[in-house]
C-alpha cells in the first residue's frame, strides 16, 4: 500500500509501483482502499503532510508485528518539516529520527549541483548489497541509534549549510582515523546517516532522507530513479 492521504503532493511513484510489481506486489492507494497498512505486506509513506492519528499508528505496529514493512522517506527543510515522520517512528519505538537540515556536498555531488549528494560510504547490510554509489536529490540527515542499522551515510565532504537545524542525536555513530582529503588521522569523523534500517520484532522499517531518490522524473536526461545505483536499492529495499 502506498499512502497517498497524509500528503498533497509528492515526487512521480510511477516506477516504485512497477518496482513492487515486478516482484509480485500488488499495489494499491490509500487514497482508494483507506488507511488500513496493517492489511497488506508493506506500506511507504513519503514525505506526509498531516499527522497521523493514534489509531493510524498503531495500525502500522500491527503491520510490524506481523512480520510487514514500512518504508519511510522524507525531504529537505525547508522545503518540508520531518514532524509527522518522527512521531511515526517515536510512536513505533524505532530508533531513527530525521533532521530538518538539508545536506550538500562540493565535492561529492551529482551534475555540479551541491544538494545532488552522493556517496559511496555503505555499511554491510543486506540493503548495500551490489552498491556502489547513490545519489540523493536534496536530502535531510538521519539519526541512527540502537537497534537500528545504518545502511549508506554521507561523505566526509558533505555538510548542512549555516541556519538550518542540525539535530544530530547523541547515539549518532563516530569513527576515528578515517582518512579523507582535508582530515588527518587524529581526527574523528561523524557518521551522518542518510539510509537506515531496523527490524521490530519480525518487522522491518527502512528510513531515507529523501522522497525524490526514486522518483520517476528527474531533471536530469532519464529519471531520478535511474541514475547511478538508485534503482539497485530500492530492489534490495523490496526484497529484504
């Protein structure tokens, strides 16, 4: 089920629809069939407008108590504010939050465009798998803490501009002795996520700071969803 009534707009979902078809989903809108995820095997929800009711939550736990997944992407402040995400994922106990920050990258970037980040920092997980580099089209950060995975995080070059709230939590992961341009060894490097996953029970959440990554139109020749490695993690996302 894709949710489509918490939001009044949203990036093209054209090609995420035949992603899931492809590997047998049948697909359906809530907008059509009512908020009711607990019925089907997944549910994304993509950059939501309105908060969700109690009731609308607890309907996506029992998603996860049996066994289904949520996928959950967000957007850039301020072009949207991650509220409604996090009280979903607060509600669920999932430890993944999103920031209202916007990410770029001058070096690490995509067709010169510093919010077009990309990375290549990806942890093992069965979501990185055949990954080699994504790209986001302006996106917020994540915060990771326990019981969650971190699946792809930023570039040491990246950064989120002065004047926009940064709200790295403290379960944030570091490293120490990265080696980057700019950086010596002695430095400690954040781990600033952009892609996580966790399992609640026999549940699964994925969480993404960006709604355009699979977006089936792009201002680019051929759709965000087709650029780099993009398409290889939403097939991962679907088949974990």
């Amino acid at each position: 089920m894709i949710d489509d009534t918490h939001s009044s707009s949203g990036a093209s979902i054209t090609r995420i629809v035949q992603a899931f078809q492809a590997k047998g989903y049948s697909v359906f809108y809530s907008s059509d069939v009512g908020f009711n995820p607990q019925e089907y095997r997944a549910v994304m929800i993509s950059a939501p407008e309105v908060t969700y009711s109690n009731t609308e939550k607890s309907k996506l736990a029992n998603l996860l108590s049996l066994g289904g997944k949520i996928i959950l992407l967000s957007e850039w402040y301020s072009y949207y504010n991650n509220a409604p995400l996090n009280a979903i994922t607060s509600y669920l106990g999932v430890n993944i939050s999103f920031n209202n920050n916007l990410l770029r990258d001058e070096v690490n970037n995509y067709s010169s465009n510093t919010k077009w980040v990309t990375t290549t920092k990806f942890e093992a997980h069965i979501l990185s798998v055949g990954l080699n580099k994504i790209v986001f089209f302006a996106t917020s950060t994540l915060n990771a803490g326990a019981n969650t995975s971190i699946v792809a995080r930023a570039e040491a070059t990246s950064y989120t501009p002065a004047g926009i709230s940064l709200e790295f939590s403290e379960a944030s992961s570091v490293e120490s002795g990265a080696q980057s341009e700019g950086f010596s060894s002695q430095d400690v490097i954040i781990s600033v996520p952009l892609v996580v996953a966790a399992m609640v029970g026999t549940g699964k959440v994925v969480a993404l700071g960006d709604s355009n990554i699979f977006s089936g139109e792009g201002k680019l020749p051929g759709a965000y969803i087709d650029q780099l490695d993009n398409l290889r993690l939403l097939q991962n996302i679907l088949n974990w």
